[in-house]
C-alpha cells in the first residue's frame, strides 16, 4: 500500500506548466488581515520560510452569464445596483516567503465542513485539536513539510455558509433566495442522528448536562406542530414509528425538542416540515472558481488592493470526502471555466469521494449530508454520471462523464479506499452503470483503489470504543438507553478479504 508520502507524489504528479493569465476574475475585494511568519519562521528546504496569510475576500456574480446560469436560485437572490449577486468568504494560504523560492504553484485545499485537512491527511501534521488543525502556525501542524519543502502554495477558502466558524472553521456569506421578495416556503424533510455527524453539545465546566435538541437544517415557515410530522426507527428499512405531537415540541424554528426523554443515539429521526427561506448554496461553487482565477491571474482586485500571490503558473486542487465530492461536481457542473473563459484548475485530485457529489446546488440544498451504512439515502449524493468516461445510464437513457470534453476539463485523479467500495458507490468511477463492463476512462483521467484501508484513517483513528453507538434492541423506545456497539468504522464489513492490489483503470 503506497505511504502518504507516496499518494502526495500523486498529488504532484498532476502538475503542468502553464502561463501566466490577465486580468481579475469576479474578485471585487480582497481584504487581507493577517500577514505573520509560519512555524516561527522555520525554513522549508530551498523553499525557505513560509508566510500565513489570511482574511476575507469579496466577489459578484452576474446572475445573465450562462456560466452561472447553472447555479439554483440565483436569479431569485438580492442583488446590488449593477444587478450583480454579491458575496463574501473567508481565505487562509500559506505562501514563501519569498516568492522567487517557490515554485509558483497553488494546491487549493477544499475545507470539509469548514476544516482545513491537507496539512494533516498528506503531510502527517500533528495539530493538538480541531481549531489547531485550523489554524496551522507551529512547526508540528505542517508535519514533514511535503509540500512546503517543494515550494507550493496552500490555498484555503470558504465555500458552505452552513460551515462553522467555531474553532477557526472558514464559511461565507448566506445569501438568502426569496420569491420577488417574498420568503420561499416548501416542504422538506430532515433526518437527524445524534452522535454520528450531529454532535451531542457537552455541557460547560460547572453546568448540569444539557438537553440534548434535533437541529434541523432550515427555518420552520411555522411552528404549528400540525404541519410537521416527527418518527423514528432503528435502521434505514425499519418501520417508521410516529412520535405524537404530545412528546415534542419546538425549542426555536430551527430545533426540535423530545419532552421527557432525550433522544437516542444512532436512531433515525425523521421530520417532515416547511421550511423557509433557501441559502443559495451554489454561489459557493463560483466563490472557488473566481478566487482561484484571481490569485492565478496576479492582479489586484477593483479598489486596487494587490493580490496576495504574485506570478502562479500552475494550479491544483484537493479534496477528500466531502471536499472530493464538492470537486466532482465543481468540474462536472463547468465550474472550471471563470467567467473570462480561462481554465481555473490544470490538475484535480478526489479523494474518498466515492461515485457521488454534494447536495449543494439545489433549492433547500443540505450539503453535511453524506450517505453511509446508516444514514442519509435517499437524498440526492450518488447521481449519474458517475465516472470520467462517457457512459449511458440504463435506468435514465442518459449519455454523459463527469468530465465535460470542453477544453476546460483538468487532468483528472480520484482514489478510493475499500470503505468506498462498501459504502459510497466508487465501483461506479470504473465500470459503466450496470456493473457488467470496465469503463474505458479517457486518458487524461486516472482512477486508483488503495484497498484494505479505510476512509477517514489517520494517525488520530482509535479502536476505542466510543459514543458514535446505536442500539441493537428491535424497536426505538422514547426513553434513554445503554448500548455498547462499536465505533462506526468497525460496523462497516471486515475488509480482511479485499484484494491488496490497487488497480489503475485507464484506457
């Protein structure tokens, strides 16, 4: 199985040389508020020293251009005097600091759920906590320094407005669509399992154990517990067991309340509503391909404000789980082409993403959601097209790739762990939709199996048992309950059994 080392080389391999682009993409301001040395100013090979830089920056997109077009809503939200849709998102990089020591090449580090990861995935970082992750300033958070000794850039940004702050996470700006001013008001649905990737929230020092709430993802139109509809069950194929509106209650537009009973860890809980006032999710599919293209480019921004990266020639993208599944759609959707019509990214790398992308791009988009053994399958993840080469889906008649053959495609590499496999339908990237046939990738794409390993392992995984647990009683009670199941990577079928090759599809 190749070291971490060995999968950043993949990482590098991608690398083309490109030159230098003109003028701005739709960056209107960029606002930089920290400039400070990195790893107190330790030198990275003959990269030298590294620079933190971070802050917000500013964009507008014109809701007209066909480019954007593809974006939900986004006729439908607020826009400024020049009929353009503003926003605003938070950046970090880590950049040489002397630019001439670099090698004039960006790696943009796609945040999963606001947290920076590819300091800690691909260089075996050791940040002391999540908001440390965050936030990498010590010597130990940039690990061997891969990628700093070769003299890359590190780029971050946010692009869910969902995503929290809290623990140096990194977000944007919502932007609320609304019906000529008029709240959006559909029924939706929400399912809500505690302690897996909703967090029970733990008390502060001192304070009694809290009530533990159902969060939803939007605002209810109304609190009117007749328009809602709350049920439980242990597993995805399980009855639904309606919980009366008797033993429950509101606690906000936003949260739900059980009376008498807190709610059971790894039950299913399923509520139908109406929900208000969708987040333009979209936007933040051209938030990365605009500032990408405007650090690419050089330029200052419209109130002359310099951009913080001078003279890139090449540029890169990374993302694993969430993150890779966010670049699966951001290449399949034309985000890779800026509004000037120049390419944003020359090379892609998906990590763990299986076959699927992000519920973003859609009205009421609930982008955390992730389909696993458990949880989350019937909203929208794994939908055709699911490889880079060009196939015809049985079920729908339709031909398509994940790529586009425009001349904006990126050199395309996903690699997937068994746990893909298992769970996240990555056989899909390498046979056609049947299953039957091997998929003839085109030979700018790569697709790679790194089998026996798991999906998010990493040097801070445990056995320990923990609290991601779930009953194995055959019914859902109200009451509170012990359980003592295994953590939820051991509840995914053994992979002791799984071929040890990895396997390069190309053709």
């Amino acid at each position: 199985m190749p070291t971490i080392v060995q999968r950043c080389g993949l990482l590098s391999a991608l690398v083309i040389t490109a030159t230098v682009l003109p003028a701005a993409a739709r960056v209107t301001e960029i606002n930089t508020k920290t400039v400070e040395p990195f790893a107190n100013g330790a030198a990275f090979g003959d990269s030298g020293s590294y620079e933190r830089v971070g802050g917000t920056f500013k964009g507008e997109l014109d809701p007209n251009d066909a480019r954007n077009k593809v974006i939900v809503n986004l006729d439908k939200a607020p826009r400024n005097a020049r009929g353009m849709v503003e926003y605003e998102a938070d950046f970090f990089l880590l950049r040489p600091a002397d630019a001439a020591r670099g090698n004039h090449k960006l790696i943009y580090d796609v945040t999963n759920r606001g947290r920076k990861i590819i300091h800690w995935r691909l260089m075996d970082g050791k940040p002391k906590s999540v908001a440390s992750a965050n936030d990498p300033k010590n010597p130990e958070d940039a690990g061997n320094g891969l990628f700093l000794r070769r003299g890359y850039t590190l780029v971050w940004s946010g692009w869910d407005s969902e995503a929290p702050r809290e623990s140096n996470g990194m977000s944007m700006s919502a932007i609320i669509a609304s019906d000529n001013g008029k709240p959006i008001v559909r029924a939706i649905r929400d399912e809500i399992i505690l302690d897996t990737r909703d967090r029970a929230d733990p008390p502060k020092p001192g304070e009694a154990p809290r009530k533990q709430l159902l969060k939803l993802y939007y605002d209810a139109a109304t609190l009117d517990q007749s328009e809602a509809r709350l049920t439980m069950r242990r597993g995805e194929k399980d009855a639904r067991v309606e919980i009366p509106a008797s033993r429950w209650t509101y606690a906000g537009p936003r949260a739900l309340e059980l009376i008498g009973a807190n709610p059971e860890p790894g039950v299913i809980y399923e509520f139908h509503y109406k929900a208000k006032d969708p987040r333009v999710l979209g936007v933040g599919l051209a938030a990365t391909r605009d500032l990408i293209s405007f650090l690419r480019a050089g330029a200052a921004d419209s109130k002359g404000n310099a951009s913080p990266l001078k003279g890139i020639t090449g540029t890169l993208a990374f993302g694993a789980s969430q993150s890779g599944r966010f670049l699966r759609d951001f290449v399949h959707l034309g985000f890779n082409q800026d509004e000037s019509a120049r390419k944003v990214f020359d090379g892609v790398y998906a990590h763990t993403a299986g076959a699927g992308g992000v519920f973003l791009n859609y009205e009421f988009g609930q982008p955390n959601r992730t389909n696993t053994q458990h949880e989350d399958h019937t909203f929208p993840e794994n939908v055709f097209p699911f490889s880079a080469a060009r196939l015809t889906d049985p079920v729908s008649g339709k031909t398509n790739s994940l790529l586009r053959n425009d001349g904006f495609d990126p050199l395309w590499m996903e690699t997937n762990t068994s746990t893909e496999y298992w769970q996240k339908g990555a056989s899909l990237t390498v046979t056609d939709p049947s299953g039957k046939n091997d998929a003839a990738l085109p030979p700018t794409a790569r697709a790679y199996l790194i089998a026996g390993t798991q999906h998010g392992a990493t040097a801070w995984m445990t056995s320990t048992r923990g609290s991601r647990q779930f009953s194995r009683t055959k019914e859902p009670v109200l009451s509170g309950h012990a359980s003592s199941t295994t953590t939820m990577f051991e509840t995914a079928p053994s992979n002791a059994d799984r071929t040890s090759r990895i396997r390069e599809r190309s053709r």
